[in-house]
C-alpha cells in the first residue's frame, strides 16, 4: 500500500502507520466506487479582508503563500491567495468590485468557508453519480488550460451556500489554477518558529440546517457513496 500514497501524502511526511490513524486508510478501488474522491483540493474561504487574513495564517500558523490571483493579475472582482502547510491548501478570497458575488456571501454569512474542493480521478463520474442521485449541479465538467496545463473541473451544490468542486489536476503544474500566478511569502517569522504548525486535513464539519442533519448524511451517503 505504501507504494500507492499520493503526493500529497508523500508531502505531507507521514508514515503509513500515520495515515492510518488520522484517517482510517484501508485498502481501495477507485475502479468500483460511483464517486471516487482521492482527497482534500482545497478549502476555499470569503472573508471581509482576504490580505490580512492571508498574513495571519501565514505569520500565525507557518503556512506558505504560493499563489495569488487579484487586480494585478487582470482579475477585478476579488483576489485570492493560495496559502500551503505540508498537503494542506488554503484559498483566502475576498471581494474587490462593488458588485462581487463574493460580496454578497460575506454580508450574509460572515468570514467563512465557501467551497470545499475535493480531488477526484474521474470529474465526469462524479458528476454522472451525483446528476443520477438528485444533486444540484452548480457547473458542469469543464476544462480551464494556461501555459502550465489544463485543470478538469465541475461543482455541486452542498448544504446551505456551500459547494464542492471537483478537480483533476493530474496534467496541470501550476502554482493553483489558470488564472493564478506564482507568489511568495514575505511574511519573516521569529527565529526558531517551527517550519509549519500542521501537516494535513483531517476532517471538515459541516454546520447544516437545523432538523437536516439526517437529510445531509443521506446526501453524503447516496450521492457521494460516504459509509
């Protein structure tokens, strides 16, 4: 089995043994799963100040700034920074133009988590599994291609406002997705700080509606194919 870790379980420094106790690795067969998710992408936030949240993770937690999309870069409605510790992905987002969707979501429900993007083998199974169980598409398959490669992407609709993408990014060697460039940190920690806080994610929870707890692990159940 050990032959057969992702890289970013390789990037993440931990032992098999490890993987196995964080999240319960077994044995598996994508082949044979409706809808194979192979990990974490992203975990997409909207907050009111994306730079000053993005400077406290950095400075706070040790994560690394390695992608930007903004103003500079062309992009007018938000801009975003892609922060990395170990496997683990941070997409700070906040509005910029008056009218930015992103904008209204942070009225609405404060600095928060908007998407929780999932990495996954085969975008138009997922997206063929989840049509055939009732889930609300929110994009179709698609690709996104720059000069590093091309992204496969789709999204579905989760509880509340929140989402899924789903992304392939096998052929891509980007710092995130088109439409983002390189950047680093300039962040200067104190002397002796250790080189990242945490390594992985383990676990999202979800804050669902009231009385829909048992409606959305059904959603996860026979959509997704969670036991």
């Amino acid at each position: 089995m050990s032959d057969t870790l992702t890289n970013e379980e390789v990037l993440a420094e931990l032992t098999l043994d490890q993987l196995k106790q964080l999240v319960g690795l077994v044995e598996y067969d994508a082949e044979v799963d409706p809808f194979p998710v192979t990990g974490w992408d992203a975990v997409v936030f909207i907050v009111g100040n994306a730079t000053q949240v993005a400077h406290y993770y950095q400075s706070a937690y040790g994560m690394q700034l390695v992608g930007y999309s903004g103003p500079e870069t062309g992009n007018r409605d938000h801009k975003a920074f892609v922060l990395k510790s170990g496997s683990c992905r941070f997409v700070i987002k906040g509005g910029v133009a008056p009218d930015s969707p992103l904008l209204d979501h942070h009225r609405a429900h404060g600095d928060g988590v908007s998407d929780i993007a999932l990495e996954v083998p085969d975008v138009d199974k997922c997206i063929a599994r989840a049509r055939a169980t009732g889930a609300t598409i929110l994009e179709e398959p698609h690709d996104i291609s720059d000069e590093h490669g091309t992204v496969r992407m789709a999204a579905i609709a989760a509880y509340g406002d929140t989402r899924h993408s789903l992304i392939h990014r096998s052929q891509y060697n980007g710092p995130y997705l088109p439409g983002y460039v390189e950047r680093a940190s300039t962040v200067v920690r104190p002397p002796g700080a250790p080189k990242r806080l945490f390594q992985a994610l383990d676990h999202v929870v979800g804050n669902v509606e009231l009385g829909k707890m048992d409606d959305w692990v059904s959603f996860y159940n026979n959509v997704m194919g969670f036991v």
